[in-house]
C-alpha cells in the first residue's frame, strides 16, 4: 500500500474520532440543559405530591362525596369557604347544609343556586330559603322528576367567588341548570372593589388567582405571604360592628360617580358575561336574576355632599332642609316638597334629601315620582350595602346580549308592593326578603323556568297556596325568634343608626324562645338543630307531642341526622303506645304506627348500624302481634352491634316465649343471666319457661333466685303455682 495513502486514511480516522466525540459532547450539553431546566420542574412537582399526600390545606372541594348507609350523596364541604376566607382576624363563614344524591339518571334535574347572603336565605335557616321553597314547588309542577335544588348561598361573597364556584360546578357535579342571584356585595365582599379583601384589583389576575387554589404549592405560598405580611382585618372605621361584611369594608364612603364604581359596574359585568359563556359552551341552563333591596323603609345608610356645593351655599341649604323636615313631621307633605326641591337644586346628589323627597311623594300618593327619587337616594347612598341600579340593568343587557333566561325579581317585588315600592312588605332591612319574599322570589324562578322551557309539562294543578308551601319551610315560634333576634342585632350595629339605650328587644315567642335565640346568635356555642332538638325534648318529656313534632321536623329540615330521626320515631311509638292502650283508638293508632315505621326505616337507610333507631324500630314493631318476626330481626341485630344491650335481651326473649319458641328463648336467657347475673327478671322468664316445661324442680330454683334478686310478683306468682300443685 501506498504510505501516503497509510498516513491520509490514518488522518481521517482521527477526523472520524474527532467528529464523534464532538456529537458526543453535544448531546451530553442537551441532556444536562434539559436536566439542569427540568430540576426546578421536578422539585416542584414533587413539593406538590407531598404536600398532596400530607392534605396540606384541606379539602376545598366545593362538595365532598360521603356514603352513609345506603345514601351516597355530594355533601357542602364546611371548608370550601377557606378559598376566599384566609386573611388573619376574619373568622371562615360557614356554608349550608346542603346534600344531593350522587348517582343521577334520566328523571333527575339538579339546580345550583349561586349567591351570597340573600341565596343562603339570611337570616332563616335553609329550610326558609328561596331555594328550598323553589325544590317545593318544582316537585308539585313535576312530580315524575325528581328535583334537587342546591343551596350554594354564602355570607360576604362576590361575583368572582361566584364564577368561581361555577366553574367547579360545572366541571363535576353535573348541573341541569344555574341561578345566578348576586351583585349587592361587589363593593365590600371578598375581593370586592371597597374590601379589605380585595388586594387584587386586576380582574384577570383575581381570577387567576382563584384558579391556582387548586394548587396545594400555591396554597402554602398564600398562607405563608399571609402569616408574614398579611394585616390583621380588624374593622377598625367602625368597631362597634361585628357582622363579617362590616368587617370588611375598607373604602366606607364612595361616590356613586367614582372610578371605583366603574371598575365595580365593569367587573361584575365581565363576571356574568364569563358565566353566561361556561354555561353555554357546556350546554347548560343559566338562569339570571335581577337583585332587590329595600327602598321605602330604609334610608341611605350616609349621605355626601358632591363636589360643587359650595361653603356659601350651606346656610341656605340647611334652612330649606331643616323647614322641609319640620313640615313633614307635620305631615305638610306638599309644602315640604317645595323645600326639598329647593335644597336639591343646591345639592342634587345628597341621598337623604333625595330619600325625605321620596317619602313625601309617597304620602301624597304620588308613587311614579316617590319611586324614582327613593332610588336615586339608593344610588347616592355612599355606604354602598346595596347595589347600584345600574346593576339590574347590566344583569337584563347580559341575559339579553347572551340569550340567556331573566327571572326579574325586581319587577316581580314592584307588583307586588304598595306603589310598586319594595319595602318592609317583603324585605327585613336593607336586602334580606322576609318569607314572604323568598316565597315570591322561588314563585317568580318557578315560572321564568317555566316559560323558558327548561323544563316542560308542567302540572299547575299541582300547586299549592302561599300558605302550603310556607308550611313547608318547617319554621317554628324558635325560628322566627332567632329571625327576630338576629335582625335586633344587626340593626343595632354600623352601618345602620346607632338604638337609643332604652329600645329593649321585643320578642316574638315566649320567654324560652328567646333564652335559646339569645344564646344561639350571642354565644353561638350551639346549632339552630341542637336548639330544636332541645326545645323539642321539652315538649316531649311533657306529652306536648305537636309542638315537640314541629321542633324535630324543623331540625330535620336543617339537616338530617340520626338523632332526629330517632327523636321523631320515639314520639309516634309514645303515641302509638297511648293511643292503642290508654284510648283504645285504633285507627289513630295506625296511622301513628305507619308514621314511626316511616321516620326509623328513613334513619336506617343512612344509618344502618344505628343502635338506637334499630332498637326502637324493633320496639315498634313488638307493639303489634303481626309483626313478631320483624321486631326479632331488629333486636337480633341490636345484639349483633351492642352484645350486652340489656333491653334488647329482655325485648328478644319476651318475643320469643310469645311465640312459644322456649328452646331459643332458654339460649337467650342463659347468656342473658351470664351477662347480667343481678338481674331478676332473666331468672323469672327462665323459670317460667321450666314451669312449661313441667320442670319443677329448676322452675322454683330460677324463681326463688328471682325473688332473692328482686321482689319480682311474677316470680311470685309462678312460685305460688307450683307450690300450690
């Protein structure tokens, strides 16, 4: 071979070596740049498994999936509310009592209702509710579906937790349909634009902000920024005030013309809209409701003067007011007018001159104009509790824009009132209706849901009256006290008029009810449930059985529980017991028993192994001689949860010397006597089985022992037997 060509090819074989080295190399700087970028990734998520693993934070779920017995439900997660509620000094609000089955089929129509304090049904109980009254109704117009209405109401929310929620809703629960009720808290809410709440102020931001929260590494970063650096919420503008909104308005006086507004009007604008879209792009019904506040019977919570009153000016005015005032008090309604009409063309934008305007309108029977100038003193209102009225008209522009379904509320409340002025005949104070209210505005979401077509077929004839479906809220002397005392509480407290020392509480009930309404709403350190069940185990323990029954059934209607299942069985069985034995009315006896069977066989679908309600269902059913094997089978399984369940032996073995079965009945009491050796009376059934039996001999053993035990005149009287033979 040619040396040249020996030291080229040996040239070129380095070259080849050189080459591959190099790519070598390269792909080793690709795989450590994609390692050394991935690290941070990689811890990341890493954190994030952990801190998953370890339940950092809690379930925030908006609802959690629990089994009892044979119910498996969705049921309102007490914690969700931590999602908006985290700031140091403000204590969580906590949600309803809500539940709704967790399997749906063809004939189940789910409802979410969205909303803050008016949704949750303030200051009633769930049962009182608009949304509650609404599953009443709906279930009398289609009685082949089987409706639920889900009570999502929460204290002090805005829009942007409301579209929040949605969007959870939407993604795992499988609503049919959406009422979106919300708008009077985008000032001092959670994250609203006055809140303290609100350290976000850019809308896209807030809602990024509400979608990392699903992130647990996210969650420690917020609670750890919060620990460091968040301040203290304390109220201090107005600390004579507990109620959590006070607490957490920040911005107290804003003019109805400030950017503030804007930026208020324009978030809860892009809120809706953005509810409207989620709900449409998944097919779903969305219902919009226009908001209600109190307009004749409360006035502005303050008043500012605007910008072009001038100093000058001041003399004047307060003439023309204090004249207009004195003449009004002498109910010289037209004069006033006249001084009104003269302050307010100095001032035009003061809202309790706009209120007292609207008032003298009002005597004089002139309700066009006391109806325009009542809302525009709402609008002036500087402390901004109730929504603006340009808030009704963006929620009608939206559901117009978005073809979306109006339940307009606020026109249903105008037809309602005297004058078409929404006032005491239908709201508390400012925006909570009175019952009557949520019963109109459940009637009113009734039929826009009717003539939308969202659901069809409907049986009108079903209906029930006013008064019916009030019934059915289950609400008692106890919980219009608490209503009674809870709004004495809150209209003594900023922002409305401070009371004078010498206005006492006037109840409503007795002086009990309102001992237990007190120290519900004062010390809080019991459920309105445990406050019915109490008061109902009053009554019971004195044979007052409708009032102890209107308790428990209010208390079930709150929230189901055993306890009250039981409670309500044990009153049917004491009347079943009185009426079969004391009044011999059989037919009432009947109709008791078939109620109790009902309330137990109810608890035991969610609580199988209930010890109690298996105990007195079995007692129930020992009361009539038909059903012997059915009350053998209820104290059989009470022996199998709760072994040396006394009653339950002596229950068992008395059913089974009736039916004549001593051979298990002497199985029974053999262990019964092992169980409970001082115990007479296992001693007395042993002997007179024995005595059955023809054996003498061990009946007068067992009996003697009985009598040595108790003076049991059934040992006696065996004894006497076999000693008279």
């Amino acid at each position: 071979m040619n040396p040249k060509m020996k030291k080229k090819r040996k040239y070129g074989n380095k070259n080849v070596a050189f080459n591959q080295d190099k790519d070598i190399s390269l792909t080793k700087k690709i795989i450590f740049t994609i390692i050394l970028l991935g690290l941070p990734f990689i811890f990341f998520l890493s954190l994030e498994g952990a801190l998953r693993l370890f339940h950092y934070g809690g379930n925030l779920d908006l609802f959690v999936r629990q089994t009892t017995g044979e119910e498996t439900e969705f049921v309102l997660n007490e914690n969700f509310t931590r999602r908006y509620f985290f700031q140091k000094g403000i204590k969580t609000p906590v949600p309803l009592s809500q539940r709704f089955p967790a399997d749906t089929d063809s004939t189940t129509w789910r409802i979410f209702c969205l909303g803050a304090s008016t949704t949750q049904g303030f200051p009633y109980p769930p049962n009182g509710a608009f949304p509650a009254i609404l599953e009443n109704i709906l279930t009398d117009l289609y009685p082949d579906k089987k409706i639920h209405v889900i009570n999502c109401g929460i204290t002090a929310i805005t829009s942007h937790s409301v579209l929040d929620m949605q969007r959870e809703i939407m993604r795992t629960y499988q609503p049919d349909a959406l009422i979106i009720y919300s708008g009077h808290n985008e000032f001092y809410g959670v994250f609203g634009q006055a809140s303290a709440f609100s350290g976000v102020k850019n809308r896209t931001l807030l809602q990024l902000f509400l979608k990392m929260q699903r992130s647990r590494l996210f969650l420690l970063l917020r609670n750890t920024f919060n620990s460091l650096f968040g301040k203290k919420i304390t109220g201090e503008a107005h600390q004579e005030s507990k109620t959590l909104m006070s607490l957490m308005a920040k911005d107290i006086s804003i003019d109805l013309n400030s950017d503030l507004v804007q930026r208020a009007q324009e978030h809860y604008r892009a809120n809706l809209v953005d509810m409207c879209k989620l709900a449409q792009k998944q097919h779903t019904d969305i219902l919009l409701c226009t908001l209600v506040d109190n307009q004749r019977d409360v006035p502005p919570f303050a008043s500012q003067h605007s910008e072009n009153f001038v100093a000058q000016d001041t003399i004047l005015w307060h003439k023309n007011m204090l004249t207009a005032q004195n003449l009004q008090k002498a109910a010289r309604f037209q004069e006033a007018v006249v001084h009104y009409a003269n302050a307010l063309q100095i001032d035009s934008t003061y809202a309790l001159t706009l209120y007292q305007l609207a008032q003298c309108y009002d005597a004089l029977g002139d309700y066009d104009r006391a109806r325009e100038y009542f809302i525009s003193a709402k609008d002036y209102d500087v402390i901004r509790f109730r929504a603006p009225s340009a808030f009704n008209d963006i929620v009608r522009q939206v559901a117009q824009d978005y073809h979306v379904p109006l339940a307009d509320i606020e026109k249903s409340f105008i037809k309602r009132s005297p004058g078409g002025i929404p006032g005491q005949n239908l709201l508390h104070e400012h925006v909570h209706p009175n019952l009557n209210g949520y019963l109109l505005m459940a009637q009113t979401l009734a039929e826009s849901l009717r003539e939308n077509a969202l659901v069809s077929d409907a049986r009108e004839s079903n209906l029930k009256s006013d008064n019916g479906y009030m019934a059915m809220c289950h609400l008692t002397t106890l919980d219009h006290e608490v209503v009674n005392y809870t709004l004495f509480r809150l209209t003594s407290q900023w922002p409305f008029p401070p009371k004078s020392a010498k206005t006492a509480y006037q109840r409503v009930g007795n002086e009990r009810t309102e001992q237990l309404a007190q120290s519900f709403v004062d010390a809080g350190d019991k459920s309105l449930v445990e406050l019915h069940l109490e008061y109902g185990n009053e009554f019971h323990q004195a044979n007052e059985f409708q009032p102890a029954l209107d308790e428990y059934q209010a208390a079930l209607a709150i929230q189901p529980l055993a306890i009250t299942y039981n409670r309500i069985g044990r009153l049917y069985l004491r009347q079943t017991e009185r009426a079969f034995r004391e009044a011999q009315d059989y037919d009432a006896a009947a109709l008791y028993y078939q109620n109790g069977v009902f309330y137990f066989t109810e608890g035991l679908k969610r609580w199988p192994d209930d010890v109690q309600l298996n105990f007195n269902l079995g007692l129930l059913y020992f009361m009539r001689a038909d059903e012997t094997e059915a009350a053998i089978r209820q104290f059989q399984k009470v022996l199998l949860l709760e072994p040396q369940h006394k009653n339950a032996c002596k229950q068992l073995i008395e059913l089974y010397i009736r039916r004549q079965d001593y051979a298990e009945a002497k199985v029974r009491l053999q262990q019964a006597i092992t169980l409970f050796p001082e115990d007479g009376r296992f001693y007395t059934d042993l002997g007179f089985i024995y005595l059955q039996e023809k054996n003498l001999t061990e009946a007068e053993k067992m009996l003697r022992h009985a009598l040595q035990l108790s003076n049991d005149p059934r040992a006696r009287f065996y004894l006497n037997q076999i000693l008279s033979n």
